[in-house]
C-alpha cells in the first residue's frame, strides 16, 4: 500500500464515509474501509497523520483517490472563510468538531439511483438496498480483505431488472420509479448526467426537478453528490430545524413548501459561499451525531 499524508482535519475518513452521502464503504477494522470510485476498487487504512490506501484491479491510481475525495479542495481554506460568517457559536463548533468531513466527487449515476432510494428511508435500509443492487448487478472489481467490491450498475442494467426482483431487494414501492428513471437515462444517452455538469447548477437542478418523484431535496443531493455542484443545499428536517435554531429564526412555524425551501438554501449560501453544501454536511452530521444516529466510527479522530 502507499502512503498518503494527509491529516484527519484535512481529510476525515471515517466522517466523509459514514456522512449519509454515499453507502457502499464497507469498514474493515480496526482503521480500514473498502470501497470504489468508479471502476476503480479502492482500500484505506488510515494511521496516524495520514493514511494508506491502494486501488485495484490497476495499482497505484492516486489520481482516482486524491479525484474522489476532492483532494484539490483545503478544508482549512474552507473553515477560514466558514470562520468570517456571522452565525452563533455552536454553529461554529460543529466545523471544528468534524474537521476534514469533505464531499466526494461521486459517480452521477451512482448518485442519482442511490438517493432515489433516500426519499422516507432509514440509513441502514439505504444501505442494504444500494449494496444489494450493487452486488447482483454491478460488475466486480476485486476481492479484498475477504470481500468483493463491485462497480455501480449502468442505467441500462438498472432499466432491465424485473420490478419482482427490485421489490425482493428491498426496493418496495421505489422499484417501479426507479425503472422508469433508468429507462429515461438509459434512453437520454450514455452520458447524459454527466451532460448537466457544465450546464450549472440552476439548470442542473431543474433538469432533475422535473422528472417524476425526484422533486427539490433529492436534485440538490445529486447536484452535491454526483455532479459537483458545491452551492447545492439539500433540506430536509434535520437542515431545516439547523437554519430554523441558527440562522432563521423567523421562518420557525412555516411548514417546508418550496418557497421557504428555497429561503433555507439560500440563506446557507448567503453565510458559506460558494461551498455552502459542504458546510451543511458539517452541521447536518454534528444534528444526527448529536440524537446517536451515527455509526460510532462516524466520530471524527482529531490528533
């Protein structure tokens, strides 16, 4: 394996990995993690000011790590301008408890199917869904560790699975929309999420807004998560009751109708900027952590 070093505060694996914002990391103990990027198989074993890592089934892509976790981007940047915002100081305690929490530059399709299964679901049952699709779909990488690792499955292999088999894995009443979603991909072009990259986020997000069942909060989790789009702000109670205690206080009793939605979003770029998204993330983890609704490993190791 080679080494990489990079401090906790700049990149926290454990917080990035376990954040709700992918779900096909799996923890080898006591410091380790298996994943992929794309059609790389990727593993991490982090240690002491940095950490270890290597990629298969082609070694020693660190471009393919330092691309998915966003390397280019200083956290330490980020808190010094999250710093200069005028919000309470709890608020920005929660940038300093979960220091190197960053946003990963995921596949889009990866993105897109796996948060059309987000919508009034449990992390755990997320999880369990994308992987089984994942695994009984998706093309393997490598073994490692005593565990394959799988490549996402394409649109077109997502349009073709039977509605029985999808509801067996756990789909439910998502199977039917989640065809019909990667059919309308599959049919758009090969390309044609990663079409909505250059087009900017406003456009960006309407394109998604538009198709059926997707709708405000899951287009801003694909534009954060799959397309780039670091000024996307997903809301959902917990970001909302977060802008509510913080920043908002005179939108409490409003119900979340898209006028106050957009209000909300707005009001974290106004605060955070350009990377107002990967602010929410920070807060948005430090909510969960606080109610114990987080993995263990999801506590940030600040040395």
């Amino acid at each position: 394996m080679n080494w990489a070093p990079i401090p906790h505060a700049e990149c926290n694996l454990a917080a990035t990995l376990h954040s709700g914002q992918t779900f096909r990391w799996k923890r080898v103990p006591p410091n380790g993690w298996v994943g992929s990027a794309g059609s790389t198989a990727v593993r991490l074993t982090r240690h002491a000011d940095g950490f270890w890592w290597q990629t298969y089934p082609e070694p020693d892509q660190w471009d393919v790590v330092s691309s998915y976790f966003r390397l280019e981007v200083s956290y330490q940047a980020l808190m010094e301008e999250w710093r200069r915002a005028e919000i309470p100081v709890e608020a920005a305690q929660c940038f300093e408890r979960w220091r190197g929490l960053r946003i990963l530059r995921q596949p889009a399709e990866e993105a897109f199917f796996s948060f059309l299964c987000a919508s009034c679901n449990t992390v755990v049952k997320i999880t369990r869904s994308v992987n089984l699709l994942a695994d009984q779909y998706g093309s393997m990488l490598a073994w490692i560790d005593g565990q394959p690792v799988y490549q996402f499955p394409a649109a077109w292999q997502i349009a073709a699975i039977p509605e029985s088999d999808l509801r067996r894995d756990l789909w439910g009443y998502r199977a039917p929309r989640l065809i019909q979603l990667a059919r309308h991909v599959a049919d758009a072009g090969e390309n044609w999420l990663e079409s909505l990259r250059p087009v900017g986020y406003p456009a960006a997000r309407e394109a998604l807004d538009q198709l059926p069942g997707i709708g405000l909060k899951i287009a801003d989790c694909i534009c954060l998560f799959g397309l780039g789009f670091d000024q996307a702000v997903p809301v959902d109670t917990h970001v909302r009751q977060i802008a509510l205690d913080y920043f908002r206080t005179d939108l409490s009793g409003k119900s979340l109708t898209p006028r106050v939605y957009e209000e909300i979003s707005q009001t974290y770029r106004d605060l955070f900027g350009e990377y107002a998204g990967w602010a929410q993330q920070a807060l948005f983890v430090d909510r969960l952590d606080r109610y114990g609704r987080l993995f263990e490993t999801c506590r940030p190791i600040l040395e």
